[in-house]
C-alpha cells in the first residue's frame, strides 16, 4: 500500500512538466499545479477524517516529495525558508495530528528524538550514533511473514501475553571508505 501521499506529489510532478508558465498572472500551469496538489492534500486529508490547513499541506506536500526523515525542528526550518509563515508549535501539533491519522510515522532518532517519515509502509531504520544517519531497511520475511509479525507470533506463543508493539531498534554505522574500523 502506497501513501496516498506520495501520489498526489507524482501528480504535481506530472503537472510541473507542462513547461514554463506564460505570462505572470498567476494563472499558468504553475498554479493549476498547485491548484491540483492542493486538491490531492484536501482528499487526503478528508479520507481520514480530517480538516485542511495550510500547514497540513506545507507538511504533507513537503514530506511526500522525496524519502526524509526530518525531526520537527529542521522540518519547521526548511517550511520557513519556503516563505511559510507557521510556528514552531504549529509544526509539532500538525505532526502530532497526521501520525495519528496514519499519513506520518514517527520514529526515534540517535539521540532520543523524534523523527517523522512519509513512508507509512513497513520498513525499520537503521541509525548512525555519530551522525545521526537514517537509512530504511526493509523488513524480511521469515517463513513468509514479515518479521516483526513472527517475532509477534513467536512471543506470544513462548509468554501466552497479547503483544501489542513490535520495535526493532538497529543501531550502527556506515562503512567509509579509506576508513578504519574500530
Ligand atoms: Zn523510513
């Protein structure tokens, strides 16, 4: 299952090749475009049950355009260097509110922090200590099932408990080159 999400941006994409706007009245294909996305943000949004805001799309259209894990701070720079007027406390209740509306996931970082991924799918990460890093990893199968399912299955079969959570914590770092290990 896709984020619906990250279609709407492959939509916004399309559009944006329609060549350069003619004219400056603001009612070239730019704007249709941005138009079309906003159009996209608001399904989204009203699927799961929510109202549209200006910074729900900032958010959401940001986040969908490539693969990031942004933590609130640096999501709420890079909205500020884009001209929009949000605050930081603004940023952390809207993401508060689309990773409950399953739109965001939210992980923990190196240090403890929170770090938000457009990729609802499942996949785990893989942290640098030192730097901080993320990098996805897949999730395998064991005996066809995903992993974090037959850890479930598994726990619950050796404890007799219900398990409601399966976290995996990968903490590592990367191989550099020229670099010695130690
Ligand atoms: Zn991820």
């Amino acid at each position: 299952m896709r984020n619906p999400l990250i279609d709407a941006a492959d939509t916004h994409e399309l559009l944006l090749e329609g060549g350069p706007s003619v004219g400056g009245d603001g009612a070239g294909p730019g704007r249709e475009a941005a138009n079309e996305l906003e159009g996209a943000v608001r399904d989204v949004l009203r699927d799961r049950g929510l109202r549209y805001s200006r910074p729900r799309e900032a958010i959401l259209a940001f986040m969908a355009e490539e693969p990031r894990h942004v933590s609130a701070e640096s999501l709420y720079q890079s909205l500020r260097e884009r001209g929009e007027d949000l605050s930081l406390s603004t940023v952390y209740l809207n993401l508060g509110v689309l990773v409950e509306a399953g739109l965001l996931r939210e992980f923990k970082g190196a240090q403890g922090e929170s770090l938000y991924d457009a990729s609802v799918e499942p996949h785990d990460h893989l942290i640098c200590r030192e730097t901080g890093e993320v990098v996805d990893v897949p999730m395998p199968l064991v005996d066809g099932v995903a992993l974090p399912d037959f850890l479930r299955d598994h726990v619950e079969r050796v404890t007799g408990w219900t398990v409601d959570e399966v976290h995996l914590s990968l903490r590592g770092r990367p191989k550099r080159s020229g670099g010695e290990a130690n």
